[in-house]
C-alpha cells in the first residue's frame, strides 16, 4: 500500500512535467496539423544551455528558465519563418522530415559540443529528499512540479483570455476559416511555433536536474511525449493535460512492480491501445486529423 | 519498339553490366565495403520510398525492421545455425508479415498516427533487442558464427548479394510504378478521399505498400548482421540508417524509381570519405548534424529531388519560349511527362 501511495505521488509530481512538455507540442500540432518530431531535442538542447549556464557562469537552472524561454522564443519563430512555414502549406510530410533534420542537427551539436557523455544539472539542492511516513519526494521533483503547474497556468491563460490566444485557438480549429475572420495566420503560426518551442525550452533545465541527459536521450522523450497527446487527442490542450497524469502515474505505479527498463513500454501499451479503441484519443475530434 | 524506348528501357542494363564487372578488376576492401553500404542503402532506400514517395505515408518504422531483420536473423542462426544469407527472404516476411499488423493499427486515421506508431515502433523493437536479456544478450549483443567460406571472397560475396537486392528492389519498384497498384497508390498521395471515392481500397493498398517496403528493411537488416557478425541493439537501430534512406530518396526525389538510387550513390561515398577525413572524436556527430542539415535544406529548396527538378529544368530549357495560348497545355503535359520518365 506504501508503495502504491509512492507511485501515485510520484506519478502526479512526474506528470506534472510531462504536462509540460507535452502542451507544447500538441500546441504546434494544433495551428498547423504538424507532429514536431525535434520537440524532445529541443527540450534537451535547452538542458544543455542550463548546464553550461550554472557551470560556466553560475546562473540557478530555475533562473535560466527565464532566458532560455525568450532566446528559444525568437529561435523559434525564426526556424518556423524561414524554413517550415513554406513546407507546411505545400506538403505537410516536408515539414515533418524537416523537424526530423532539426532533430538531428540538435543532437549532432550536442554530441560535438559536450561530447557524448552523461550530463545532469547539479545545484546545491538536487539530492534533497523528503521523508513523508514512509514516501520519499525528491525536492527537484517537487520544484519541477511546481513549475509546471505555474507555467501551465500561464499558458493556459495566454491562450484563454487574450486576443493573441485566441486567434490562435482559431487557428487551431481551422486554418482557412480563421483566415476569413481576419486572423493572420502565418504570423500566428511563426508566434505559436516560437511559444511551443518556449515552453519546451523551459521543461529542459526542469528535467536535467533529475533525469541524466545525453544527446540522444531526446529519443526516450519524444516516444512518451507522442502516446501522451495521441491519448489525449491531438491538438487538444486539456487532453493533452489529462493524458500527461494518468501516464505519469500509470509508468510511476508500473516500475514498483517491473524493472524500470520497460518503463516506457507502459506509453506504448496505451499508445497502441487508444489508437485500436479510439484512435482520437480523448478530446479530439473525429476526422480532425485528417484536415 | 522504337530505338528511343529500348534505350528509355534498357539503360540500367549499362551501369548494371559496369557494377558486375567492377570486382574482377579487383576492387579493394575499402571500395568493396562502400558499395556495399551504397548498395544496402540503395535498396532501403528504394523500398522506403514505395511507402514515403509514391504513397505519401513517411514511415519511421523501417529502421525498427532493419534492426529487428538484423536479431530475427542472428537469433536464427546463434540458436539454431540457420545460415543468414539463406533465410533473409524468409526475415524479409517474417517483417513484412508484422508490419501489417502494425498498418493495420497505424492506418486506421488518416495522417499524423502513421509517423507517431512507426517511431513507436522502432522505439519498441529497441527495447526488445535491449531488455530480452534472456534471448538477445541486452547490449553486450549477439556474436555471430562466421561465414565458412575463403575470406578473400567474402567482401565480393556481400556485394553481389546486395547489388542482387538492389536490382529487384529496382525491379519490384518499376513494377509498381507500372502497375494499376502503383497508380492507386499515388492517387492515395495526391487526395485519399477521391482514391477511396473512385473504389480503390485505399486501406488495403497502404498495407501492402508498406509490407514491400518493409520487406527491403527487414532483408537489409539480415544481410548487415552477418557482414558485421554481430548484433547489439545501438548498431542495429543506429538512427542514422533512418536518416540515410529517407534523405536519399527525397535529395534523388520521392516521386522517381531512380531518385533514392540516385541519392543513396551520391550521399553514401561522400559520408564515407567524410567520416575517414573528420577528426574520429567527433566524426559521427558532425555527421549526424550534417545530414540533418542536408534533410532540412533539400526539403526546404529543392523537394522535388534532383531527378524531378533536372528533368523539369531541361524540360524548360526544350521548350524555351511558350506562346501564351498554349501555356495551359504544355503545363499540364510536363508533369505527367516527368512522371512517366521515372
């Protein structure tokens, strides 16, 4: 019983972050129907700057959130401006082997720039360990958790309750339609892939204080990130929310029982299963995807 | 037939008959590896672009079967000394059997799942290699009984078999094209609606698309892990044979038999050269970085791949000035004629 109440909290803490990691990318799916295969690298490109950020100049991964949002925000924009944006209005399978190639661009600098070697963001509070009864809480894994709620909150509120969210919820319904309206929706896009990006550039100094990162570990990522917005529909927000929890929890529970190598085999069983039993996951719609 | 078609026809056989008769003029252990891998790429590449190029679906599940090839294959020969070069068909379908299922399950929805279950895929088949420690050895890996046969011919042995490969990937990708199936799978890519709308069982034809390209994967794979003599799940997965066969076929073009052929001997002996010039610390990753480059640039400028883009080019370079009237006419020949001459 220990256990399970371990796994739960464990769970609800590492969905917290896969939350996170997720919204961006069925955000970009949404405006522009694109799976954004180098979303994982990105995440872990942002854990390296935060490494070298706390090593090399001494800034907290918690403040380097800050800036790595804003630089991977223009980088962003640039990379859907002036490569994607061409490639999605023309061929949608261009686009998606060009974040492929993005991908691997990441990756290849990585391994060139800090070699191939395990790195971890290491602070003065990274083997803090709480002891409730009998549960232990990592304290990273709490700060983690906290910051995604927050940054989670600001998204949704960014998207929600603002004329820049909601022409982009506009797009994200329908394209052409919010053309019509007035939305500008190439500008949209290039502001929807910069936030994407951004959000996933603030789950990178999160992640690589508890998870050991090295350059191709965004595989691992981006394999759990797909089974969580394909259960929770793509492109939908709340989904995508829903999916990161009971995922989070399931892959948490899952390793108290079997060796953790199989732990990502947990994202695949759903995956297959949501695509067999309800192949829109939970809030998408049916036929959407095919837009 | 005119002297025209029987050249349009019979041109392979020329660089063909020149392939055959490279190795009795002695081709050394470094040429006779590059035109292995050139050949093993090829042939992948020409069967992913069955699936990629001329239907439209990108799979990412052809390097999990080139892996999964590579342990079906070495198991079968470390547990029961079935020599591989024999069974690599039988892999081949042994593959192609299991990615129906898994078409089956990735083609339900239109769109994005078909790449998301593909990767998934390819993640999974991984895990598998790296977790049966029972069966595959986990990353210590297989060590493969060796070929019995003199090794001065083992490198020209490899060779013709891939080059046999290769030519009834070619084969087998011409027919298509030709074929009453081919032109269903490309009315699949250009509006799956209207394929559907005029009877074609566009769920049947997606499945079989993608059970002969897997088929190429999953024979390539077989082939390699006896060329190495070992498996082990970092090799056998290395995500650059993924972007290998994909960058090929889109910088040779999608929507040309020869476009992957094309790619996969211009892009393979240049990587090699490259990787022997790059300092060795960090050769693979620059490597990486480069061809994810290439994949981004050609997909950006140049899409239609080289075979398209040429013919096109000389197409306009014929045909220099178009009287305003027949402009319609001439624009809607082109591409069905560049179509054709693929």
């Amino acid at each position: 019983m220990v256990l399970l109440i371990q796994g739960l909290v464990l769970g609800v803490l590492v969905g917290g972050m896969y939350a996170l990691m997720a919204s961006g990318l069925t955000l970009i799916f949404g405006v522009m129907r694109l799976i954004n295969i180098a979303h994982a690298a990105i995440v872990i490109f942002s854990s390296y700057l935060s490494w070298t950020l706390l090593t090399s100049v001494g800034i907290d991964p918690l403040l380097s959130i800050g800036i790595l949002a804003v630089v991977f925000f223009i980088g962003g924009a640039l990379i859907q401006a002036g490569i994607l944006s061409a490639l999605v209005d023309k061929d949608l399978s261009l686009a998606l082997l060009a974040t492929l190639g993005i991908a691997n661009v990441i990756e290849g600098t990585e391994g060139a720039l800090w070699t191939s070697t395990f790195h971890q963001v290491n602070t003065s509070y990274t083997d803090i360990t709480y002891h409730v009864g009998d549960i232990y809480i990592p304290l990273v894994m709490v700060i983690t958790f906290a910051v995604s709620v927050v940054l989670l909150i600001l998204l949704f509120g960014l998207l929600n309750y603002t004329r820049l969210g909601r022409a982009i919820r506009a797009t994200t319904q329908n394209r052409s339609v919010a053309q019509l309206v007035g939305v500008n929706v190439s500008r949209i896009t290039i502001i929807a892939f910069g936030i994407g990006v951004a959000v996933a550039a603030t789950a990178g100094p999160l992640i690589g204080m508890y998870y050991p990162f090295y350059p191709n570990s965004h595989w691992g990522w981006i394999g759990k990130l797909m089974a969580i917005v394909v259960l929770g529909g793509l492109g939908s927000f709340r989904g995508a929310m829903l999916a990161a929890l009971i995922l989070g929890i399931a892959e948490q529970v899952t390793i108290l029982y079997i060796p953790a190598d199989w732990a990502a085999m947990v994202f695949f069983v759903f995956l297959f299963a949501v695509l067999i039993v309800r192949p829109q996951g939970f809030f998408g719609h049916v036929g959407r995807e095919s837009l | 037939m005119t002297a025209r078609r029987a050249v349009g026809l019979l041109w392979p056989l020329v660089p063909l008959a020149i392939l055959i008769a490279l190795p009795f003029n002695g081709l050394n252990d470094f040429y006779l590896d590059m035109f292995y891998f050139t050949f093993t790429y090829a042939a992948m590449s020409v069967g992913w672009n069955i699936i990629g190029g001329f239907t439209g679906y990108i799979s990412l599940a052809n390097l999990g079967f080139f892996g999964l090839g590579s342990y079906v294959a070495g198991l079968f020969l470390y547990y029961w000394g079935w020599p591989i070069l024999l069974t690599a068909p039988l892999v081949g379908f042994i593959c192609a059997a299991l990615a129906a299922g898994l078409g089956w399950i990735a083609l339900r929805t239109k769109g994005p799942s078909f790449v998301i279950v593909t990767l998934a895929f390819t993640f999974i088949a991984q895990m598998l290699a790296l977790n049966l420690k029972g069966l595959t050895k986990g990353s210590a890996g297989l060590y493969l009984p060796l070929l019995t046969i003199d090794p001065s011919y083992r490198g020209d042995l490899f060779y013709y078999y891939m080059l046999g490969v290769l030519v009834l990937a070619v084969v087998v990708a011409i027919g298509i094209r030709r074929s009453r199936f081919g032109l269903g799978l490309i009315a699949i890519r250009e509006d799956e609606g209207k394929a559907e709308g005029s009877g074609i069982n566009t769920n049947l034809f997606k499945i079989l698309a993608f059970m002969i390209s897997i088929w190429f994967a999953g024979v390539a794979g077989a082939v390699h892990a006896q060329y190495l003599n070992y498996v082990d799940p970092d090799l056998a997965f290395e995500l650059i044979i993924m972007l290998n066969m994909i960058v090929m076929a889109l910088l040779g073009s999608r929507s040309s038999v020869w476009g992957p052929v094309l790619g996969a001997f211009i892009l393979f002996p240049l990587q090699n050269f490259l990787v022997y010039w790059l300092p060795s610390t960090i050769a693979g990753q620059i490597h990486l970085a480069l061809l994810g480059v290439v994949l981004i640039l050609v997909a950006r400028f140049m899409p239609e791949g080289l075979i398209t883009t040429g013919a096109n080019l000389l197409h306009r370079v014929r045909r220099p000035v178009v009287p305003e009237e027949t402009a319609p006419a001439v624009a809607g020949g082109a591409p069905s004629e560049t179509r054709r001459a693929s």
